[in-house]
C-alpha cells in the first residue's frame, strides 16, 4: 500500500528518499550532531526510506536497521533520540522511481518491493555496517547502503559508481550521491540551501 504525508508543503509517499542533516536548532544534543554532521561529504548527513502511514520510517543507524514512527505529523526527532541515538533535521525528499519510464503501476510495485526489502532487513535484525567501503554486503547496512541495495533490488542503480571495482573512496555510498541520483527532488519549504562543508569534493 502506497501511504502520502506532507512535510512543510512537501508531499511524500511510501518508498521515498527523506534525507536529513544531522542536529536541530533546539538542544544542546542537537547541537553536538550537528557538529558530526560536519564530518560527513556533502551538505546530506543521513537518508531514510519512508513507509508511512504519519511519520513512518525505516532507517540504518547505530542500533541497525530499525522502523522508526515518530509522534505525531511534524519531524520531531527529540522524543526519539534515545531510540535512534541521534537527533537530525529533515531537509530533503527524494523520489528514485520518477523520470525513469515507468508507468504507475511499475513505480508502486517497485515502491512497495523496496520498502519490502527494507521490513525485511528489520525482521531479521540486521545491525549497521561500520565498513563503509563495502556496500555490496547484505549482513549489515549503513544508512545510505540500504537506500541503495533495497533499489538496486529493483532495478534501480543509485551508485553508479563501481563499488566493487572503483577506487577506494568511490566505494562508498553517501546521501548525497542517493540524492543526486534522484531525478525528482525537493527541498522542504523551511530548508534553505546550505554552504558546502566540502566544496571539494563535489
């Protein structure tokens, strides 16, 4: 079932791509994530699958892959930092299916497919992969790591870097790369565009 849900004007829809820059603006441990934030390339700290219905996700963080629902319709990430471990900012939704020449019906089962892949990676307990140099494995996932495997599971490549081949660094899958590969992509509304962190790698 193909779920909808508005951020800050932005509409989302189960399988799609949440991106998120790590601390808020309203704690001191926001603060600090923030500050990790800053180590990450690119101006994208963590990405997500929603499933809806509401504020419903499945992410790969310090606890492993978990499904994440947070109270009520806003992102408010405080209440959950102790299940998370972390407290983010969403800035970002991501389509992977749109512009790609599918038909509707192609794009919802594709949707559905991958957040499938995702649920069952939560089943089965999977814990977060702390080599980010191999994002081919399957026993464990990085954030940006399940995004991609669970559309590379449907066709879909949003690393079209040689991960197994490519240079050491080009290995790694990052948010911001899962972004780019997104032919249709908003930001929300309340996010302005932030200075690169990294200017050069981009």
């Amino acid at each position: 079932m193909i779920h909808t849900h508005q951020f800050s004007g932005v509409t989302v829809r189960t399988g799609d791509i949440l991106f998120t820059r790590d601390g808020t603006e309203n704690s001191l441990f926001g603060a600090l994530w923030n500050l990790f934030g800053n180590i990450i390339p690119g101006d994208l700290d963590h990405c997500m699958v929603y499933v809806g219905p509401g504020v419903r996700f499945i992410e790969s963080a310090a606890r492993g892959v978990v499904l994440i629902e947070m109270v009520g319709d806003d992102w408010n990430p405080e209440p959950c930092a102790v299940e998370r471990l972390m407290v983010d900012t969403l800035v970002a939704v991501g389509d992977p299916t749109a512009g790609r020449e599918l038909t509707s019906e192609q794009q919802t089962q594709i949707r559905e497919n991958a957040v499938a892949f995702c649920m069952e990676q939560v089943r089965k307990g999977k814990p977060y992969n702390v080599d980010f140099f191999d994002p081919e494995t399957d026993g464990a996932f990085y954030c940006s790591q399940l995004v991609y495997k669970a559309y590379q599971s449907q066709g879909i490549n949003l690393h079209p870097t040689d991960s197994v081949n490519g240079l050491l660094y080009q290995r790694v899958v990052l948010p911001e790369e899962l972004w780019n590969a997104c032919l249709v992509r908003q930001r929300l509304e309340n996010a302005a565009e932030p200075q690169r962190k990294h200017p050069d790698t981009h």
